[in-house]
C-alpha cells in the first residue's frame, strides 16, 4: 500500500478565505444563539462558582478535555480554586479530588460522553453540585446534573462538518462567560488581576498614572503675563509643556483654575514674527486642558492621548487638585506597551 500523501486540491485565494470565513461566520452565529439560550441555570452556575469556598474541578475528553484545560487555568489565573480532572484518571483515584469541591464542571458536546456517563453516578456521592455544558438539554448526562447550559450546536462548521470547530468555540466562550460572571459577582478587581499576573504583559498593563508621572514640583509653571522667550526658557527637557497659573506652584491650584501652554503653541505663534515678542502665555493658552486622575491606568492615560492627539496629560487627585503631568515617553519607557506599537506610537500624535 502506498503511503504516498494526498496532493493538495488546486483551490484559488478567494476560496481559501471564503473557507476560513465560513467557520468564523458560522462560529459566530453560534454564539449569538447560545448567548440568547442564556437562562437560570447558567445563573445557578455562576453563582456556585463565585461562592468564597468555590473549588471547581472540570472535566471533559477529547477536545472537550483540551478546553477544560484552559478553563481550568482562567479559573485559577483569576484567583478561583480550580483544577482539570481527566475522567479516566479520576475513575482510578483522582476523584478523591472532589472530596475539596463545591461544583463540578463537566464538558461533552453530545451530551453521552462515555467517560463522563460511567464517572457521573460516582459524582453522586460528594457534597457536590454539577454542572453540564453540552449541545441540547436533552441528554443521557442531564440526569446526573444539577444545571444545563446548552450550546445549541447542532452542526460543526467547514469542510465536511466533522472535525470539532462551532462546538469547541461555543464551549469554550460559555465557560469564558462563567467565569466572567463569577468574577462580577465576587467584584473582582484589576488589582486583584494583577496580584495573580505579576510578570507578565497583562500585569504591566495595570500600572497606574501616579506610578509614571512627573511630580508637580518638577512640572514648568508659568505666570499668564510671562513672555513666550521667558516660557522657553522655563520649559526644559522632554515634558514639551508648561502649566499656566497666577497661583503659585504646588498651592493645591484646581485644574479649572490653570491653561496650558506647549511647545507646539510656541511654534505656531512664532510665525506671526513681528508679534511674537509681544505675546504671553495667557494669551495662547488652552484654558481647558486635558486631564487624568492619578489613580488611572497608564494605559487609559494612552489612549486619552491618542484620542486627543496630544503627548501631554495633566494629573489631579480626587479632588481635581494639580499632583502632577504625564508624558507619553513616560508611557513607552515603561513596558506598558508590547514593543511592537512603541516604534509607530507617536506617528500622527501632535502636541
């Protein structure tokens, strides 16, 4: 018997996309239906699995396994108590896990996984609730479970509708879902998120304005009547901006008492040249400027930025005091930001 491999179908560009295509259309489709089929027993689930003394252990084979696996790890990354059970090893002692759970999460898109239909009955005898994510409530394994949350998947997306894809993606996002809900009912935090991720992309992400900014002290402050020769030369270094004011630095001034002025201001009044040594920074001053709480994510400091197209942010406390400025290298010397985006960042940000 040759076992030579099949050549591959002679098939255009257009036909390839149309065929990934057709998976994310159908896939999609499939999650808007099971976000409709939502009800009560989706509610009961969550609720078990935000309980303080939650501990979930999930369970699924084949595909389904590989899904309980990451669900397993979301669970755990987001501070729940949780662990991928593999139904054989727990018929041959791994069971006495669920000794320690409170919800059992069990996976089988046909609702008749053999496994799972020999270990359901044993489940019985913890203090256990089940839940079964599967196609269609009715079920050989909905009578050994608590709640059903169904998928509504009736067939599997591409070529020929056999190999595990609408299935798998509906399963998936259900448990995303769970897990999310849990995490609204527990007021989980970002905070809490980033105890879990320190060393990570996702922790950096969660550093805040007042880690980042310059102190207000060390922010160029100028006086309305201040020309614009006197402003250059108050405004040193790379911050590109100067804070106007008649009160005086660092006097707990209100931000709906200052203007800013930038260097960009500076550069445009400079055209007019026969004016240009008369004209002070009152007078070219935004008197509304651009501000962010202390207490901010950097990176929503970022996108204000982006949205503003400005490089500048001014920083106030609770009480819309001045503590502070922050500038966008301040953002991209900080690893917030995947390196990726750090060299196009600026691209078509004005200041």
């Amino acid at each position: 018997m040759s076992s030579a491999k099949p050549a591959a179908a002679a098939i255009g560009d257009e036909a390839i996309l149309s065929a990934g295509r057709d998976v994310l259309a159908e896939g999609a489709a499939c999650l808007r239906g099971a976000a409709e089929r939502l009800g009560g027993d989706f509610v009961a689930t969550a609720r078990v699995l935000a309980r303080p003394d939650s501990f979930a252990i999930v369970m699924g084979v084949g595909k389904s396994g590989h899904i309980g696996r990451k669900v397993a790890a979301s669970l755990i990354s987001t501070g729940h108590r949780a662990a991928f059970v593999h139904p054989v090893e727990a018929l041959h002692g791994d069971l006495g896990l669920a000794e320690h759970a409170t919800l059992a999460l069990l996976l089988s898109h046909s609702g008749a996984t053999e496994e799972l239909m020999a270990l359901a009955p044993a489940l019985a005898g913890f203090d256990v609730r089940t839940a079964l994510v599967t196609r269609a409530r009715v079920c050989a394994l909905a009578a050994h479970a608590d709640w059903v949350i169904e998928t509504g998947v009736e067939a599997e997306a591409g070529l020929h509708r056999l190999a595990p894809t609408s299935s798998t993606t509906t399963t998936l996002a259900l448990c995303d879902g769970l897990m999310m809900a849990s995490l609204a009912l527990r007021g989980f935090t970002p905070e809490q998120f980033g105890r879990f991720h320190p060393g990570g992309a996702l922790g950096r992400r969660l550093v805040r304005v007042a880690d980042l900014m310059t102190p207000l002290d060390r922010t160029p402050w100028v006086a309305p009547d201040a020309v614009l020769y006197q402003v250059m030369a108050d405004m040193p270094g790379r911050l590109g901006l100067a804070i106007v004011s008649t009160a005086a630095r660092g006097a707990g001034a209100a931000l709906a008492d200052v203007g800013v002025i930038s260097e960009g201001d500076i550069r445009r009044a400079a055209r007019e040249r026969r004016a240009f040594d008369a004209v002070t920074a009152g007078q070219i001053m935004t008197t509304t400027p651009k501000a962010i709480a202390q207490d901010a994510f950097a990176i929503d400091a970022l996108r204000l930025m982006e949205q503003n197209r400005i490089t500048v942010l001014l920083v106030v406390d609770a009480a819309d005091r001045l503590v502070g400025s922050i500038h966008i290298h301040d953002i991209v010397s900080s690893d917030v930001l995947p390196k990726g985006r750090r060299g196009v960042l600026a691209a078509g940000i004005e200041d």
